[in-house]
C-alpha cells in the first residue's frame, strides 16, 4: 500500500496543489485512504497531518476506511424524496442487512445518503462504485443486491437501455437519460468544432472581450455576473500568467443542465475556453467537475485528446503562431460549496473547499494567487455560438435586459422533466404549460438557494429583470406537503453543506432546523414563525452565496405560505417550550415499569 | 506606498493609509469596530462575522477590507449591533461555555463582548454539544467545550517550516479545531504560551496553569472591551 501511495505522489511531483487529485488516485487505487498513512502524505508534501486530515476530512467522498466492496451512494435529494426514495431505502437496508450510514458486517455493502447528484429528473437515483443508477424502484434494488452478492461487477448489473445520445457511447455507457425536451436556438444550433475559435483568432483579442462584453451574456451558474466584464478585469491585470476554469460543479439541487451539455456537447464547452484562454491571454484550463460525474471521465479526456489532434488546443492552435492553450480536468470529491467560485479555486489548490474573503477577486487574485476567470459550463458553450454568429445575433434573443436563451433544469411534479432551452422572458406559467404540469401548489426557482413561489407569482418571468436563475425548477403538486417535504429536505442540504468556517452558517440553519421541528411536531406558537424570519437574517452576514442564502427555503416559504404555517402552530396559546416530559421518560418509564405523575 | 486616505465612519472624518484593513484603519481614528477571529500580525480569514459594517450601503467584515478614499461605513447602528449581538448568542450555545470555572475569564474575548453587548440569557436554545477535553498533549490542553473555531491558532502557530499546529477537522456544525500530535510532542514552552495567548477563549490552555491574576486585575475587569481604543 505504501508503496502505490508513494508512487502516486511522485505521479503529481509531490506538489500540494495536486493533493485533490493525489487522494482521488489513493482512494481510486485502494478503495480509501489509509489512516495510518496520512503522516507519511503529509510529510511527501511538507505540510502537518492535521493540515492533511483538514482536507481529506471535508469532503464527503473522501473516506479514510472501507465503505464495502459495493459503496452504494443513494441521493437525498427532494425529487428522490418524491419518487418514493423512502421505499428505496428501504429495500436497500432489508436485502442488504445493514442500515444507512454503515458497511455491512461482512464488509460487502456500504449504503450512504448523499446530496443531489444531478438526476434530478430520473429519480431515484444512485452512484454505486462510481456507476450511476437511475430510476431505482424496490424490485430493482432486491435485484441489485442480489447481484452483489454473487459478487457481480457493477458494470454488469444494468437492465436497463444505456441512455441516448453519447451516454450509450463506448467511453460513457451509462444509463444515464439526457431528457433532451426542447432544443433552442444557442446550444442546438448546428456545431462544427472549431468555427467560434477560428474566427475568433482573426479579431484582436481585446475584439473578442469587446464582443461578448457587447451580447450582455451573463453568468449562466446562477450569479448572472456579466461574461465580458469579468473578462476584461482579468485582462487588466498586471500579472501575465492567468488561468481560465470551467466551473462544472453543479450542485444546486434540481439542476442537471451541464450535465447534458457536458454529455452532448462538450467540445463547444472547452472551445469556449480556448476563446477565453486567447482574449485574455490565459494558456492553461481547467476544468473543475463535480466528482458524481465521474462517470464522464473517459469520455472527457478523450474529448481533450480529440481536440489536441485537431489542433484545436495545445500549441500554435488552428495555425495562429504563439496562440498555446490546455485544458485539464480536475475532479471535486462531494462538496456543494464547491461551486462557489473561490472555493473551487481553493478546492483546486488541494485544500477544503472554503470561499475566500473579497476582495480580491478572483479575476484580480485566483488560481495560486494569479488572475483567473471562472465561467460556468453553459456560459462557455455560448461564447463559442455569439462569437460565430455575433453579439447582435444573441441580444436579438430573449428580452431586454437579459439576452440570449437560458437552459432550464425541470423536475418534480410533471409530465416531462428534462432539459429546456428557452428564451429568457417566459412566465413559469408558460413554463408549467410547456412541461405539462397541474394542480402545481408550489414552484422552487433557482434551487434551494432560490425562491419557492406560489400559484398567485406564476406570471412571473425568468429573467434579469425578475426572476435570474442559474435554471433550476422543481414543481409541486397540491398534494405535497410543503413544510415537511420540501422546506426540512432543503434545510437539511445547507446544514450538511455549510463548510463551517462562517459562525453565522455553521450554527443558525441548525437551529431553524430544530425550530422547524418544534413547529411540524405541533409544539409551535405565532412566535416561532417570527423568530424563523429574524433568526434568519444573520445569514446575510455570512461570506458568501451558500451562508447568505441558507434561509431562503424558510424565509421565502413563510412569505409565500405563511397560512401553512399557522395552520401548524396552536392558536390558544402564545408559548411552549417544545418540551414534552412525559414523552422524554417514556421509554426509561416502560424499563423500569413505572408511570410519571406529569 | 503610505498615500493617505479619507473616509467616513457613522459621520466622523477618519484618515488612515490607503490600502490599510478597516479595523486597523479605525483603531487609528479611535473608532472600535468588534473583532474575535481577528488578531494583530494575522492575514484576516473574516470567519466571525462580528466585525461586519456596511461599506457604501454593502455588508462587508472590516477585518478584511481595505479602505479607500470616499467610503462611507455604517458601524455603530442599531441593525448592525443586534446581529452582532445574535452572533456571540451563537457562540454561546452552540459551545458549552460555563465561564465562572474558565481559566480565561476576565481576559476571554467572547465573554468580553458578551458583555458589551448587553447579552443576558441567549434568544437561542443551547445546543449541548458533547465534546471532549483533549489532554493528550504535554504541553497543552485543548478543550473543545470553548472552541469557537476563530482559526486564529490555526493562522498563527506554525512551526519554521510554515506547517501548522492546528487546523479544521470535518465541516458545518461538525467542524472542530484539532492540533497536531507531531508537532504537538515538540512543542517548546514559549509556543504552548503564544497559543494559549493568541486563543480569545480558554479553548488552548498551557498546562499545570490555573488561575494566576487576581479578580480585578484581569483584562477586562474594569472596562468592556474596545474601550482601550475609544478612549486613547
């Protein structure tokens, strides 16, 4: 074991940076990271082992012991909950004999929750050995188990079709569904790699900058910060040697769009970042995925290989001289924060993925201390279209203060989930039209860290102007019980998720949690609600887009549900304390055969 | 380098160097802004939250932020105290802080600004926290009861390869502070003093070191924190 380890560090030069990918061989190699070797990693990169234990510690993929020989990882997520997750679990637990959060005893199953891992629209979903498991139902499972118990390499347990387009490919075969459900006008429009990249090198790089600054693309993850402007203050910058990074990190639950582009079309991705790489000057990318799509590996590294061979990255790219532009993938290893661009950088760097103080920017300050632009996956695929077929071309799309089209993420309560391609602009009612869903009580826009609307906001347009939203909508039926369903399941994610550095984020979710508890278990009183809404404001005061937003679901939820909540609380009285003593010392009444006089 | 700098705390004209972070740009114009993970000397990690202001109507820590000329900061106002209020409320409960029984009582920042802030009995239900007394250490005790994860000792005790003593284990609630065993069986005197002093809290404690200052000539015995720089 010692020696694989040591070999693997010499692989990455025994650079700290590389200490993500360095873990990610270990564990790949040896199923976990030994304990008992974490001091001799720590010496190899010259740093303490707390200073190790620090990283490997934070992610959740990272295991410093055996999780089985089968690690099953089934997603928590609140479109699983939907789909019958809890009968899933179960079987799961019963064939299996152990419960979740353990390994079996003969060290043959390991069966762990995990927070969405982008299959949002064809729950329930699991990554088992780094294979992906769709639309799980309870006879599957019983089959499942089964399979591994004749020891059956996962590969081999699909009964299924792999899914369409290239996730039936060689290097993907995965059962994987696109849900491809309306193809629009920027993504979907005809594509010959190469085509924004050689016209590009024809305009002064400064042009290109000038060019995207002038189409009004703005950050498709969700911030909507404008592409040309982080371009070009990154241009400025004094320092010469500057990074370009794909941020392929979707973790906002309900969002799966870069997925299917990562699948589908993931040469404009990187052909978006080549253009980058030559406005401002930038010679290397990278490419910083989420690592529950591991499964895309292969196929993304060949996709690499095959643009080296077209020359359409590494040197004196499509003939211009000097013009030198990589691209390398880097795998995260479970961490929702590390979508947060600072964090991914620190992620990136080998280190726990917590954001940095702004400023500096990263534009200013980035990867290892230089200039970096980080854009996410669809920002870059459509640079490559507006750079082909020009600024005006895309502001012609959309309205007027949100240009070009926007790719939807839709699950939960519908006749179609899957991806959407649509000009910004559309109402959700147009929306829920166009994806065949009724009787809708609720609509969660933008994720967890978005807003959960109600039927009186349905005209309510996706845009700038209104509703800017990295794409994620999940609906509600009128049969879903809000509060316990979908504002716990959300709480629950940015309790797990909160990177713990910011005092406000590490400690308030947790106790709306509880309050939120006290109130579903019929202990509530008007009070509670109110202090739901003022507890919650010192997240605001957190660093960064996950602390400021970790109230959202209860904050948003009480605006636009508030009856739901006083239909929870007692009207008769105006304080309890939660506590209920005869309910404490029942189990401890029923051992000793006693009662309380309480 | 030092080009000096105009800006505006809560109407008063303050002038410091360009360039220089908030808190420090304040002190120097007698305006105390409320710190606990910031420390003199450290690169700031704005990990409290407490010293919060609004620089031209934006939440921004002042631990991290450099001043400009023309900035108008908001820090003494009534919706700015009561968060800061609710954040050492947090500290309060999610730890188990019992602070008659502390060694550092008296010299401990978060019961100093307990204080200030008027903190009666906590809005917040306490946690109660199960965590242990880390006594394995010859020179220090780590009480992990205290810890308010400020990372202070983290930033500051490092040995002269730069490798740090302490640092984070795990994440969110379950975050906690851990020191290095190596390092830790090397540990001259003077380092086991310098981290029991850059600790705001009595979470790293020297040891076979109780009580040495009597009551009344402790740090903040007779005056709330921030005075010092109010009232230069």
């Amino acid at each position: 074991m010692k020696t694989t380890v040591n070999k693997i560090i010499k692989k990455y030069k025994n650079d700290r940076y590389r200490l993500m990918d360095i873990l990610l061989d270990i564990q790949e190699e040896l199923g976990y990271i030994p304990e008992d070797l974490n001091q001799m990693i720590a010496d190899e990169l010259s740093i303490s082992k707390v200073e190790l234990d620090e990283t490997i510690s934070f992610y959740h993929f990272l295991t410093q012991k055996p999780l089985g020989e089968y690690t099953v990882y089934l997603n928590n997520s609140v479109t699983a909950g939907m789909m019958f997750r809890e009968d899933v679990k179960k079987t799961f637990e019963e064939q299996s004999g152990v419960l979740f959060g353990n390994v079996s005893s003969d060290g043959l199953i390991g069966l762990f929750d995990t927070s969405c891992i982008g299959m949002s629209d064809q729950e329930p979903a699991a990554i088992i050995n780094n294979v992906m498991f769709t639309n799980l139902t309870p006879f599957r499972v019983k089959e499942i188990v089964a399979d591994m118990k004749e020891g059956k390499p996962v590969e081999e347990m699909h009964k299924q079709n792999f899914g369409g387009g290239k996730n039936s490919s060689d290097l993907i075969q995965a059962v994987v569904k696109n849900n491809i459900r309306r193809k629009g006008p920027v993504l979907w429009d005809p594509y010959e790699p190469g085509e924004g990249l050689r016209k590009s090198i024809t305009m002064e790089p400064g042009d290109v900058i000038e060019e995207i600054k002038n189409s009004h693309l703005r950050g498709r993850g969700g911030a909507g910060f404008p592409t040309g402007l982080k371009w070009e203050f990154c241009n400025k910058s004094r320092e010469k040697e500057r990074y370009i990074f794909c941020n392929a990190d979707e973790g906002e639950p309900g969002t799966f769009k870069d997925r299917v582009i990562l699948t589908e079309m993931p040469k404009m991705v990187f052909e978006g970042m080549a253009i980058a790489g030559y406005a401002v000057g930038a010679k290397s990318g990278v490419v910083y995925i989420r690592y529950e799509y591991l499964y895309l590996r292969k196929y993304l590294e060949n996709t690499l290989s095959e643009l080296r061979k077209a020359k359409l990255l590494g040197r004196n790219i499509a003939g211009k001289n000097g013009f030198d532009f990589d691209i390398r993938i880097q795998y995260g290893a479970g961490a929702y924060i590390c979508g947060e661009e600072s964090a991914l950088l620190e992620s990136a760097e080998g280190k726990r993925g917590e954001p940095r103080d702004r400023p500096p920017f990263p534009v200013e300050k980035g990867f290892k201390g230089k200039p970096t632009i980080i854009n996410n996956v669809e920002t870059l695929a459509k640079v490559v279209k507006i750079i082909k077929k020009g600024s005006t071309w895309f502001t012609n799309l959309g309205t007027q203060e949100s240009a070009g089209t926007k790719l939807l993420s839709i699950s939960g309560d519908c006749r179609f989930p899957g991806v959407y391609e649509i000009e910004w602009g559309h109402s959700i009612y147009d929306i829920l039209e166009m994806v065949g869903a009724t009787d809708v009580q609720a609509v969660q826009v933008g994720g967890p860290s978005g807003i959960l609307i109600n039927p009186n906001q349905l005209p309510r347009k996706l845009g700038y102007e209104d509703l800017g939203t990295g794409g994620s909508l999940i609906i509600f039926h009128e049969s879903r019980n809000l509060i316990r369903e979908v504002v716990m399941n959300f709480t629950e994610f940015f309790i797990e998720e909160s990177c713990g550095s910011c005092s406000t984020c590490r400690n308030t979710p947790f106790i709306l949690k509880q309050k939120l508890e006290k109130i579903l278990d019929g202990h509530g009183v008007v009070q509670d609600i109110d202090d739901l809404v003022e507890w919650s404001k010192n997240l605001k005061f957190s660093r960064c887009g996950l602390g400021h937003t970790a109230g959202n679901p209860i904050i948003t939820s009480i605006q636009n549900f508030r009856h739901l909540y006083e239909k929870l609380v007692q009207r008769d009285r105006d304080y309890d304390t939660g506590f209920n003593l005869a309910e404490s010392v029942k189990e401890s009444c029923e051992a000793s055969n006693r009662s309380t006089v309480v | 380098m030092s080009n000096k700098v105009k800006f505006v705390i809560d109407g008063k004209e303050c002038q410091s160097d360009e360039g220089k972070y908030l808190v420090e740009a304040a002190k120097d114009n007698g305006v105390y802004i409320p710190t606990l993970c910031n420390y003199e000397g450290l690169k700031p990690k704005g990990s409290c939250r407490i010293c919060t202001v609004k620089i031209n109507g934006r939440l921004a820590t002042a631990c991290t932020s450099p001043v400009h000329e023309g900035m108008k900061i908001e820090n003494y106002t009534a919706e700015l105290n009561e968060v800061r209020k609710e954040i050492i409320e947090l500290l309060f409960v999610s730890g188990n802080h019992f602070c008659p029984a502390c060694e550092k009582s008296g010299n401990c920042e978060l019961q100093a600004l307990g204080y200030r802030y008027e903190m009666m009995a906590p809005r917040f239900p306490f946690a109660f926290p199960i965590r242990e007394v880390d006594a394995s250490y010859p020179r220090i005790i780590k009480e992990q009861n205290r810890c308010i994860l400020c990372k202070r000792c983290m930033r500051g005790i490092k040995d002269e390869d730069g490798k740090s003593y302490f640092a984070y284990k795990n994440r969110g609630k379950d975050s906690l502070v851990v020191a290095d065993r190596k390092l830790m069986s090397a540990m001259s005197p003077d380092k086991a003093k310098e981290a029991m002093e850059i600790c705001p809290v009595g979470s790293i404690l020297v040891r076979e070191k109780g009580w040495d200052e009597p009551i009344g000539t402790r740090k903040y015995d007779n005056a709330p924190i921030g005075s010092e720089i109010e009232n230069k």
